[in-house]
C-alpha cells in the first residue's frame, strides 16, 4: 500500500514541475469560450421556454 501512495507521490511532483500556468491570454480564451457556452445554453432554454408558452396557449384558449 505504501509503495502505490509513494508512486503516486512521485507521479504527482513529476506532473507538479511538467504543468504551466496558463497566460493571460489562454485564461481570456477560456473565459469567452465558458461565456460563449453559457448564451448558447441560456438562449436554447429560452427558446424552449417560448416554445412552451406559445403551445400551452394554444392548448388553453
């Protein structure tokens, strides 16, 4: 058991020193590319929210 946590330790510091923090741009691609998604999400929601409305009262009246 040991030996599997001191592997993993190792693999863990190996992977520490390989990683980079991301630029300032990477990081402003990633926050439009998270925004981007987020309208994407919120318009279809909306759009089904208006679907909805339209055939529900079409139903009701």
């Amino acid at each position: 058991m040991s030996s599997r946590l001191g592997q993993f330790w190792e693999n863990t510091k190996r992977i520490a020193k390989l990683a980079k923090r991301p630029d300032r741009n990477e990081v402003w691609l990633q926050f439009k590319i998270s925004m981007l998604g987020l309208f994407v999400v919120g318009a279809v929601g909306f759009m089904i929210r208006l679907i909805m409305i339209v055939i529900s009262s079409f139903f009701i009246s």
